[in-house]
C-alpha cells in the first residue's frame, strides 16, 4: 500500500522533508507507522508527534488504507 506523509514544522526540519511516499503493509497501524518513521529518522523522538490521517486526528491504532495522507506534526501553542 502506498501512504503519502506530510510533515509540518519541527518534523519537516527533523526528516528533512515536508512530503514522503512509503510503501507499507496491509493493517498497519498510524502507530506502527511512526515508530517506522522514528526508526528512520530518530530525532523525531525528541517531539510529542501529532498524526492526522486524511485531515482527521487519527489514535495509535487506527489501521491505514491504501492512499491515505498522513499528516505528522507538533503540538501548537500560542498566547
């Protein structure tokens, strides 16, 4: 299955890239994902990541489809 990841803010700078393409398999996990994504790119412990898939806040366990975006990124504050 092909995913297409989007990568905002600190997570951009910390894999170098806004988007990415992977192939994954079939019932992988949004967290399955990330722990890949961290494993690739480990300075992306250091953040409390976000994920969003097809612009919805996603949980660990929701399982991914073929063609689904997935957004990655940092909490946001302000004041």
């Amino acid at each position: 299955m092909l995913i297409r990841l989007l990568f905002f803010g600190a997570t951009a700078d910390a894999v170098g890239s806004r988007k990415l393409e992977l192939e994954i398999d079939e019932n992988t996990s949004a967290g399955t994902l990330i722990a890949q994504i961290i494993q690739q790119h480990p300075s992306l412990a250091t953040h409390k990541l976000l994920i969003a898939v097809n612009e919805q806040y996603a949980d660990a366990d929701m399982i991914l489809n073929d063609g689904d975006r997935v957004a990655v990124f940092t909490a946001v504050s302000g004041g």
